[in-house]
C-alpha cells in the first residue's frame, strides 16, 4: 500500500497564487469589513478582483467556469482560501453557495441548471439553503421537519417556518426543503424558490456571534407558497437522500476552510510569542507557552491529515457518509481548540478585532454546531460501530 501525499504542479499554482492574492488585495480589507459590515458590494468587488488574479472559483467544473479541481486537490486551495475570513467569499467557495453550486451541478435539470446554477457558480446571484427550522422543528435531525409541501394543481403548495437561514437577505433564491413529496405523504422533497416569489416573507437576523457572513442567518415564513413542478430539484420524496449529496463534501469544505482560518491564527500566535518579551525572555522560550504551540502543530497538523484522507475517499466516488463524520467531528474541535490557545498566547489583544484571532475565534464557535452538531455525529458514528460489533458476533 502505498501513499502519495504530493500536490500536483497546478494545484501548488494555484495555492501560492491564491495565497498571493489574499495577502495583496483581501487581508487589507478586513479591518475596514469587520468595522463597517461584510456585504454584497465588498462581495462583488473581491470576487472582480479574484476573477482578474484568475483564482475564482477552484472548486467549481471547469463548464461553469471555475477551476475544475478534483476534491482532494479542493482541500489544498480552500484551506489557503480560509487563510482570511474573507478569503471564500472573494474566491466563491463560501457556505451556503459553495455548497449549493455542488448539489445543483449533480442534481439539477438541464433547464435549472440555466436559470440557477450558472448565475450562481459566476457569483452573479447568492442563493441559501432552507432546512433548519425553530424547535420542534429539523435542526440536528432533519427526520423532524415540519414545513410540508402538498400536491395542488400544476405544482406545490409549501408552508411552515425556517430559522438561522444563512444569507438569506439578499439571496435570488432557495433550496427549499419540506416534508412530503411521495404519494403516501412520506419523504421530503427539494424546490428552488425565486425570493421574489408570493408566500415567502423574510423574517428578523438571529443575532449571532458571527460576524462574516453575507446575509445574515434569518428567519424565513413560507406561506401557501406555490412552487411549479419545474422547480421541484429531483424527483419528488427524495429530498432526505439528495441532502446526502450536499452535506458530506459541505462538511469537508468546511473543514477545509476553518483549517486555514486556524492556521493563521496559530501563525499570528506565534509570531507574537516570538517577538514579545515577559519575565525576561520571548514568550516562545517559556514552558506554558510552549505547550501551547506545541499541542497548535500537533492539531493542525492531524487535522490536515485526517482532512486530506476523507477528501481522497470523496474524489475517489466513495459517499464518505461516516469519514466525513469523523473528520467533521475532529477537524471542528480541533481547529476551536487551536484558536482558542491563539487567543490566550495574545493575550489582551488576541480578544480584538485587530489581531484577527478574536473575530477567527467568534466566528469558528458555531463549527461545532452546523452541518450536524458533534454529539449527533458521534451517536452516528458509535451507532455505526455498534452495528459492526453485532456483526462480528452474528457472522
């Protein structure tokens, strides 16, 4: 067995040029973004600038304009990407787009992959992704959803209430999931709605710690509203299964992202440590601090293997329903656990805005929740385990 853990020519291209990029064009804009506000302008002129510096999109195919690289070669550049948190919204590999773009490229009817998906990949329009709902409504267990769709002449008839809908001010248009689809009433199913459409009323922002998403995350009421059987994505009932296809890679671009997001932390970090003398000495020549460092390499490091296997699984066709899980589960606690020892190596300031690690560190809080908390993971995993276990004994 052998493994081969070389970057190819084209993807190190395209990493030092992205990396190049950031510093020369994204970076200086943050201080002036985390004061006055992420929005579509800023959106809009990075992504311009992105498209000059021919790093837009990496992860997209290469019919829709972007750079067409296989999923394990993704993870190299979305980390790089990560690197500022505005870096995936200059490059369009930004939740809940970037996610979107991969289920609407392997879903989608030639028609909508017209009117949706190529505005989309181009970062003409935003779109966002409607599951979560108030309790007792999905979250963690999208088996709950109460918003439900009915068969009405010539298309659907959807109502109920979502919440924490990311970027959903602003958005052209949703994927929409509801209960029912199958003639029995069973199943869930997917429509793409145009936000312009009667019956979907955007609600209030939840005010969260996060501060760099465009659009905010919103509640959205769907009421009476009629979706044509044209912007049903699928076939209908088949909602639960076509989630399968958006959510193991989402997990891993997250991942992806955040692991750049870490590092730089652990970089600011310790070039701070280094050059900042208590009890005279560097920070960096003391023990604590050390640790610190020590166990910050050891994370990043770990998680980028493990990151980079699951990844490989992925571009290799394997679903990745249980790696993806795992790595999900590590990669989220490990990257909070390596900004939070960033914020305590920067002492005071490392709570600021103005080293960057503080608003890594509000902004990374919520990994550990989204795209499947980590305790409905490891039920899924232990389940899993179990159910070899039981295996074993019976084969």
């Amino acid at each position: 067995m052998g493994f081969d853990f070389t970057v190819t020519a084209r993807t190190a291209q395209w990493r030092d040029r992205i990396g190049e990029f950031l510093r020369d064009q994204v970076i200086p804009a943050e201080q002036q973004a985390f004061a006055a506000g992420v929005d579509d302008a800023l959106r809009l002129r990075l992504q311009a600038a992105a498209r000059q510096a021919g790093v837009f999109a990496p992860q997209v195919a290469e019919d829709l304009g972007g750079g067409g690289f296989a999923f394990d070669d993704v993870a190299v550049l979305l980390e790089e990407a990560g690197t500022s948190l505005l870096g995936p919204l200059a490059l369009g590999c930004a939740a809940p787009d970037e996610g979107n773009v991969h289920l609407l490229d392997r879903i989608a009817s030639p028609e909508q992959r017209d009117r949706y998906l190529r505005p989309l990949a181009a970062g003409q329009v935003r779109s966002c992704f409607a599951m979560t709902e108030p309790p007792p409504g999905a979250g963690s267990d999208p088996s709950a959803l109460r918003t439900r769709a009915r068969r009405v002449d010539g298309g659907w008839r959807v109502d109920g209430v979502k919440h924490l809908i990311t970027g959903a001010e602003g958005a052209a248009f949703a994927i929409l999931m509801a209960a029912g689809g199958r003639p029995d009433g069973q199943g869930s199913t997917m429509f793409l709605v145009d936000t312009d459409t009667p019956g979907w009323q955007l609600g209030a922002h939840a005010r969260t710690i996060d501060a760099t998403m465009v659009g905010g995350h919103c509640e959205v009421r769907v009421d009476d509203l009629f979706v044509p059987d044209e912007q049903v994505l699928g076939e209908p009932g088949e909602g639960f299964r076509y989630a399968q296809v958006r959510l193991a890679p989402a997990r891993l671009t997250h991942c992806m992202r955040w692991l750049g997001a870490a590092r730089r932390a652990h970089e600011i970090a310790t070039d701070r440590a280094v050059t900042r003398e208590l009890f005279g000495s560097p920070l960096a020549d003391l023990g604590m601090a050390q640790q610190m460092i020590a166990d910050n390499e050891i994370d990043l490091h770990a998680a980028r293997a493990l990151l980079w296997q699951t990844s490989w699984e992925i571009a290799q066709g394997n679903r990745g329903t249980e790696s993806s899980s795992r790595t999900k589960v590590f990669v989220s606690e490990a990257v909070g656990r390596v900004v939070d020892r960033a914020v305590q190596l920067c002492g005071g300031l490392g709570t600021s805005d103005d080293l960057v690690v503080g608003r890594i560190y509000a902004d990374v809080r919520a990994f550990r929740i989204y795209d499947g908390s980590s305790e409905t993971h490891r039920m899924s995993i232990a389940k899993r385990a179990a159910r070899r276990a039981r295996d074993r004994r019976t084969g």
